[in-house]
C-alpha cells in the first residue's frame, strides 16, 4: 500500500513539474523580486550595450572594401631555436612538428598578381618557406616571395591567381595633413598565438573608424618621406598590415605596427607602398636601409652644468664619438670628422652607437638628414643625404667592405708612382683601412676570419692531432672560393702550424698574425698529408 502511495505521489510530482515546464511565464519569483518591464533602448544604448559586449563593435555597417586578401605564412618555429636539430626531447622521441600558421592581410598592388604584406620572421636571406593568398570568394593560391624593403618590412609576393585584382587607391596630391579614415583589419582582440600548419581559416575582418595625421615630429619623415601616424583607433600586434581606407572606401594605405614606439603605428600612403614595392618588383632584389657611411663609440662625457662649462668649455657632452669615416661616403662629403661627437639626427637625441645605428636603419636611402655635431668647443649642423646600404645583412655589409678596400688596394697598386692621382686615391685606402678596421674590430673573430681572409677553421683534438702528425694548430674546414685564402693557395684539410714567426695555437693567435698582413705578403706554414708547406698569403 505504502509503496503503490509513494509512486503515486512522485507521478504526480513529475506532471505538475512538465506542467511548469509547459507553460511560460509560471515560475515562480524569487522572494523580492518585482515585475520588471523591459524599456525600450535607443540606438546609442544598443550601440554602446554592444560594443561591451565587443570591442570591436564600433565599426561601420557597410560593404567590404576590394582589392585585399588573406596572406597565410607557414612558420617554422624550430628555426629560432637552431633547427630541429638543436632540439632534444626527454624521451628522445622526434621532435613534434613546429610549423605554425599565421594571417595578415595584404594589399593587391595590381592586376598581375603582385601583392604587398608585412610578414614575421623574415628577413631578404631567410625567405618565407610557404606562403598561400586567398581573396574574398576565391580558392587559397601559392604565392612567390620576390623581395622586401627592410625599412618598412614591407614584402612583395607574386601570385599566377588571374582572380585576384586590384582594387580602388585613393592618391590625394598634395597629401592632405590630416585625414578621417577606415580602418580595415581584424579584431583588436583576436589571439596573436599561431595556430597548427594544418589548421585553416579566414578570420573575419572588420571596419573601425578612425584618424591619420602627418609624422611631422617624427625624425623619419621628409617630403620623400611622407608617413602617417595612426591617431585612432588604438592597433594591436594583430592588426599589423590593416589597410586604411577613405570614407568612400578607396584604399589610402596601410597601417604599421611599430612596437616601442610609444604607441605611435604609422601609416604608409599607397603612393608611396607603389613607389617601394615597383622598385622591387623590377630589380627582383631586396632594398636596403640608408646608409650614413660613420662609426664610432659611445662617449660617456660628463654632466653640463653653466658652471662646469664656463670653467671648461671642452668639456664632454653623451654622444656618438666618431672613429672612423668612409671615403666618399655621406658623413664625409657631409663634412664629418673623426673625433666629433654626434649629438643628434634630425633633432633626434643621440647618446649610444646602438641607438645611432638602429635609427638610420630606419631611414630610407636617397633621404637628407641633418646632424648635430660638437668639434672642439664648437657645435655644427651638417646635412648629409644617405644612400643604400652597401648590403642588408650585417655580414654580408663586412663582405662588402672588405671587397672595396681589396679592389682599392687593387687599384693603388697597379698606379704608377708618378700618376698624380696616386698621393689622393693613397690617403683614400688609408682611410678605407681604418674603418674596415673600425666597423670589423667588434666584429666575432669567427666572421672576421670568414669575411677578410676566406676560410674557416676547427681547433684540433688529440685524436686529430696523431691523425695530422702535428702538436698545435687549427684545422681549415672551408675553404670561400676567391677569396684571399683561395689564392694563397689554402685549402680544407690543411692545419695552420705558423704564421711568420707566431706559433698557431687558438683564434686568437690565428687573428694576431693574420692581423700583421696589411698589403704585402705574409708566410703561412701549413701541414698537408703529413708534410709541411709554406705558402705565402696573397691579397
């Protein structure tokens, strides 16, 4: 009886529990709780209601603008860490794969597949290893890296997708000084971790409004020069490569993020985009950053005070201190000296070498900049005018060097005692000599081996040394074709023992008597096959 009760009680409670259920409106309130009848919201109370919600919400409601597409890069991020060779695992299985995705944007430059984009990891020596594009309601197509501006870290990509053309630019001229715009990119929000290589998607892109203005304080701007700077929206690292657009949705140009830079992202015309990208489609070579053609070391100097300098108008300012200059380079036609102390570039202050040499590589070629030195007790504004670097990798620019100052020895030997040219084009290549000098002395002794004297070495072990029948030495392991050790005679496999009278024990021995060699002929002794050689070192 108690049992048939009990079921009859919990059926009852199920039918008025599907009957609650059933009805809407019929459950009950809390104890306190009012009737609260939900008021009408305005246009502003349900714009800003979802801008909470999403902080990208306040974007313009309009079609998307043409001519861009979705560039994916494939990543290896093994290669930062020396390659997957470099890498161990704790359970010494293979190392899991390290390709990793990552989207920007780029711009469509014209109807013959060329595309402009800003990419990670990249640099004119290390090419990206996989890059597909895919415009709006088209297929993903493979793309070509041709080249890139190392000043803007602009890339140029080829793609054969005859379905990709270019939109509509908005070319002003004269550029206006400031101008609302469009802002067209990802959400600000949006995660910057790359995903799986096997992972694909389009993230979705939105429209903000916002402002540009001239970088007129910015010490990179001149009228060769005409950057922007981003007034708003803010931009994140995601939104790296934004296209930037007027308000009749005409591409204007497209936005850079510039990390350290107080927040301040620039703006880069499309007149000017067109100018950088056309110059590396035709030459099919990367470009290179300005060059000013100056060393120096940091000068430490001491605190100005009116008193101090009244007492001592020499005294030291926190400067660049030059060292050495470049024949015929900007800082000597510009009239730089060494021993000045560089103050300021383009009224941007100057304190350490470091701070010298990345803000002029951040300056294109073919731009005047002014600088600010102090000579003596005297302070001068020199104007010099940069002009491409002679290479975009620090190495290969050493490479460079060195090749100027052979083919100017060259040159000096090859002229007449009596040409009177001789005593001008002599003070040249001694001033060659004493930057090659300046700008490789900081220089690892591995890369100066490699770059002035064309070969490289291994030190001996015990094992090594019973096989060469030698007691000290390094071994060469290569050999650079044409190069001063090539036409010395050197090659792989021989061991440096001697050079002159400096027994070869380490780098540093090896470096001091190569160092001795200026313009004549230095004796090395080598073993090879068991017998020792002696060969002269060439120029």
């Amino acid at each position: 009886m108690s049992l048939r009760v009990r079921f009859r009680n919990t059926a009852v409670l199920f039918w008025i529990l599907a009957l609650i259920a059933s009805v809407p409106g019929q459950i009950p309130k809390q104890p306190g709780s009012k009737n609260r009848q939900a008021t009408p919201r305005t246009a502003k109370q349900k714009q800003d209601l979802e801008q909470e919600k999403d902080p990208g919400a306040n974007l313009l409601r309009q079609d998307a603008p043409k001519g861009w597409v979705w560039v994916t890069q494939i990543v290896d991020l093994s290669q930062q860490l020396g390659g997957e060779a470099a890498i161990m695992t704790l359970d010494g299985e293979p190392v899991p794969s390290m390709q990793r995705r990552r989207i920007t944007l780029g711009l469509i430059l014209d109807n013959e597949g060329h595309i402009a984009t800003r990419l990670i990891d990249v640099t004119p020596n290390r090419p990206p290893i996989n890059i597909s594009v895919r415009a709006l309601g088209s297929r993903p197509a493979t793309a070509d890296f041709i080249g890139m501006d190392t000043v803007s870290g602009l890339c140029v990509l080829k793609t054969d997708d005859e379905s990709i053309k270019a939109g509509a630019f908005s070319s002003p001229d004269p550029l206006p000084l400031r101008m609302d715009i469009n802002l067209y990119g990802f959400h600000p929000n949006k995660p910057l971790n790359l995903d799986s290589a096997v992972v694909a998607g389009s993230p979705r892109v939105i429209l903000f409004k916002g402002r540009i203005s001239k970088a007129l304080g910015d010490f990179r701007y001149n009228q060769g020069n005409p950057i922007y700077t981003l007034v708003s929206p803010g931009l994140t690292a995601v939104q790296d490569c934004s296209l930037i657009l007027d308000r009749g949705n005409s591409i204007f140009g497209l936005a850079i993020y510039n990390m350290g830079a107080g927040g301040k992202h620039l703006v880069y015309p499309v007149s000017m985009i067109q100018k950088i990208t056309q110059l590396v489609i035709n030459t099919h070579k990367s470009i290179s950053h300005g060059w000013l053609g100056a060393t120096g070391i940091d000068e430490y100097g001491r605190m100005i005070t009116p008193t101090s300098k009244a007492s001592n108008p020499t005294v030291s300012e926190r400067g660049v201190r030059i060292t050495a200059v470049a024949p015929d380079s900007p800082a000597e036609i510009a009239g730089v000296r060494p021993k000045d102390i560089l103050l300021n570039v383009n009224d941007r202050r100057i304190e350490t070498y470091a701070q010298l040499a990345s803000l002029i590589r951040q300056i294109p070629a073919n731009n005047e900049i002014s600088l600010r030195v102090k000579r003596g007790i005297e302070y001068k504004v020199l104007r010099a005018k940069l002009v491409a670097a002679p290479a975009v990798e620090p190495e290969q620019q050493l490479i460079a060097f060195a090749r100027r100052l052979e083919s100017m020895e060259e040159e000096l030997r090859l002229l007449p005692p009596s040409d009177p040219a001789r005593n001008k084009l002599e003070s040249k290549v001694d001033m060659m000599r004493h930057f090659v000098g300046a700008v490789t002395g900081p220089a690892p002794p591995e890369i100066r081996l490699r770059v002035f004297y064309g070969m490289e070495v291994q030190p001996l072990t015990g094992q090594l040394m019973n096989y060469f029948s030698v007691s000290q030495g390094l071994l060469i392991s290569n050999v650079l074709e044409g190069n001063r050790a090539f036409k010395s005679g050197l090659k792989a496999g021989d061991v440096i023992t001697k050079i002159g009278d400096i027994v070869i024990t380490d780098m540093t021995s090896l470096m001091t008597g190569l160092d001795k060699w200026v313009n004549g002929q230095l004796q090395i002794t080598v073993s090879r096959r068991h017998e020792s050689l002696k060969l002269n070192f060439k120029n």
